[in-house]
C-alpha cells in the first residue's frame, strides 16, 4: 500500500476494516465514468491514486460553474477518497513512476481513446508484461474497433444509442436526459467488471482486460425497450411521460403541480379509484386489466387527469399513498433530498474541505450490514499528493 493511504489527514481512517482495504488503484481516468467508478472504489476502501497532467487536471475541473471551494462541482462530484499525483507522460521520469504505479497497482482504470496508452508504453500488452496480476480496465465510447475514433461523449451516445429516440414530450421532439447517465451506468458496468476480475485475479493470481463502451452500455440499460426490438423487430418512440406497456403510469396535474402516477397492476389500480372517489372505473371493461389500459390510455388519462386536478399533490399524496397506490409529487433536488432525509436515507456525506469548512458531497448509497462505504477524503486538489507518491514511486 502506498505511503499516507490509512492517514487521516483528510479526514481520518475508517473504523472498520473496508472490503476493498490493500486494493490499490491506478486510476488513469477523466471527466466521469472512469472517476466515477473509481470512486465507488475508493469509498469502498480502495487506495486510488488519481493520475493527472500537471497544470491542468481533469478535464472536468474545468467544468463550470457551478463551483464550490474553488473546484467545479462537477468536478468534486466524482473524486472523494481519491490522492491526486501529477504526470506528465511525456517525461522520461515522470513515464517511468507512470510505469512504477502499473507495476505496483491491483486494478488500472483508462478512458483515453484507445490507442492513447499504447503510445506511452503502458497499455494494455505492456502493462500485463509489467504486471500479470493486472486488472486492467479501458472505458471507451464505441469500444476499441471501427468505433476507436469516434469521440465518446454523453450526449452524442444517448443520441446515436436511441435514448433520445425514446425520450422527450411528442414523437419528433427528442431530450437528453438531465445528467449524463450513460456515463454513470458505464461506470457501474465497469465496476461490476473490475470486481469480477479482481476475483479471478484472487484465485488464479492472473489479471485480464475489462473492457467497457458507452453504447454497449447503454443499449443494455435500454432494457424492456430494447428488448421489445431484438425480439419482435419492433422500433419504440417517444411516448412523453407515458410508459409502453403499462397504465396509469405517467405525469398528470394535479392542481398546484405536476403529479405521477406508477400503477403496475390491477390492485393497485382498484385501490387508486377507491382513492380517487371513482370506483366504478375499476370495473369499467376499457380498464379491467392493465392490457385493457393501456389500449384505451387516451380515455383513461383524461378521466384520470380530470379527478386529479381537484386537489393538490401534497393532499393527494397524503390520501393516496396509505392505499397502496404509488405516486408522489415531481419534486426539485432540494425536495429529494428533503424526503431522502426525512426518510432516514442519510444522502448526504460531509467531508471537511481544505479550508475547513465542511464539504457536503453526496453518499455512496451502498448499504453493507459490516463493512459500509467510507467518506473520509475530500476531492483533492490538482497535485496534491505528488511529492509523497513520487517519492514513494522512486523508492
């Protein structure tokens, strides 16, 4: 283990021995799902060490406003319990401690285009010469064949990936999500291959290449939709707030503010016009089964819409809840953290900021009964641990 990875100067060291402890991390990423996943990592006890060019960074520090301690959030969202080691691999010395940091790592996380590390000597052929126990894992946008090229940004995947094909008000009128989501599930996915290989890693001593892409990524989160096309060559649409295949399961207004409704089967839908004072829409034949809903969703959503705008989300969240009807208000980000907190979710992890002042990021929301996710480290600064792990590095 590297030198000040159990210190606790950035916050102290987790009482409880972490699943990941002796896992040490050469994160080569940027911007987000590389930094994400790493940081699930790290907040699972990981020692990861935060390879960047000296004098820039990540691009993602960068990358505001909004800003807050003199980082950009967008960059402070990813990197707690991480150390931040500059490089620059156009360095003779600063290659080889590059080198070093291969040898020595458990788990090496990339996102450059593919190619990119082989140029400075450390991709992945060469990082198995230097360490068979490697697990090495490259994060690329259309992965690292006649797709290697092709910029892998969030939005052109969700465009190109047919999330936007399925998203948005009316057919013809495609969003984007509001965050990068096909980042964060790359970083996920690529997680789940890091551990898998990590275990492999333990009971063979070999390492091996995981290898993620954005689109691939995406078009398995795409899920039922997908599935509706791989298996009867069906194409979906945009259906605004409305879900293909099951009714009532959208917006509607309620009336102070937009109001959802998830019914997923034919209790809850029989509760929901008990609720409403309609109960005779549970027996009508148009609504009897949700396959009945949602052919005739028109007639349902205007009936529906019609009862709903008669009182407000609080009070019809209030009445209707207790029947065992899903549903609640479309609440903002300062509203969501409020019910998490309220329901004793604990969303937020404070950590103190480099002038002292408490640092709120937000927690890791893996719940381990023994050995639970740590938020000891703020986001470090460009080049903060350099001169220990370069030391560490040469020794």
């Amino acid at each position: 283990m590297s030198p000040g990875s159990g210190d606790a100067r950035d916050g102290g060291t987790p009482a409880v021995r972490l699943p990941l402890e002796g896992v040490l991390v050469a994160d080569f990423g940027r911007v987000l799902a590389a930094p994400y996943a790493t940081m699930l990592l790290a907040d699972l006890g990981a020692d990861v060490i935060k390879v960047e060019q000296p004098g820039t960074g990540d691009d993602a520090r960068a990358w505001g406003p909004p800003y807050a301690h003199g980082e950009a959030t967008y960059y402070l969202s990813v990197n707690r319990n991480k150390r931040s080691l500059t490089l620059d691999l156009r360095n003779t010395d600063d290659l080889r401690r590059a080198r070093e940091l291969v040898r020595r790592a458990d788990v090496l996380f990339e996102n450059f285009r593919p190619g990119t590390m082989d140029k400075y000597g450390i991709g992945y052929a060469s990082a198995r010469e230097l360490n068979p126990g490697l697990v090495y894992c490259s994060v690329t946008g259309f992965g690292a064949g006649a797709g290697a090229a092709l910029s892998g940004y969030d939005l052109l995947i969700q465009a190109v990936g047919g999330l936007m094909s399925v998203t948005g008000p009316a057919p013809g009128q495609p969003v984007k999500t509001g965050v990068a989501v096909v980042d964060v599930l790359t970083g996920l996915h690529a997680v789940v291959g890091a551990l898998a290989a990590l275990r492999h890693r333990d009971a063979t001593g070999q390492g091996q290449h995981v290898q993620v892409d954005l689109l691939s990524c995406l078009l398995s989160s795409l899920v039922n939709q997908a599935a509706a096309h791989t298996l009867t060559g069906r194409v979906p649409g945009i259906l605004g707030n409305r879900h293909p295949s099951i009714a009532p399961y959208e917006v509607f207004q309620a009336r102070d503010r937009p109001f959802v409704l998830a019914v997923g089967n034919d209790r809850q839908f029989a509760a929901l016009c008990r609720g409403l004072d309609a109960p005779e829409l549970a027996g009508d034949p148009r609504f009897a089964t949700n396959t009945d809903r949602v052919a005739h969703v028109e007639d349902l959503a205007r009936l529906i819409g019609a009862l709903l705008a008669r009182r407000t989300a609080s009070e019809w969240f209030d009445l209707l809840t207790p029947l065992g009807v899903p549903c609640g208000p479309v609440n903002d980000l300062a509203q969501a953290f409020e019910l998490a907190e309220r329901l004793g979710l604990a969303p937020r992890a404070t950590v103190p900021a480099a002038d002292g002042r408490p640092m709120d990021l937000v927690a890791n929301p893996i719940g381990l009964s023994a050995t639970p996710p740590h938020h000891t480290r703020r986001p470090p600064a460009l080049g903060e641990h350099t001169d220990d792990l370069r030391a560490w590095l040469d020794s």
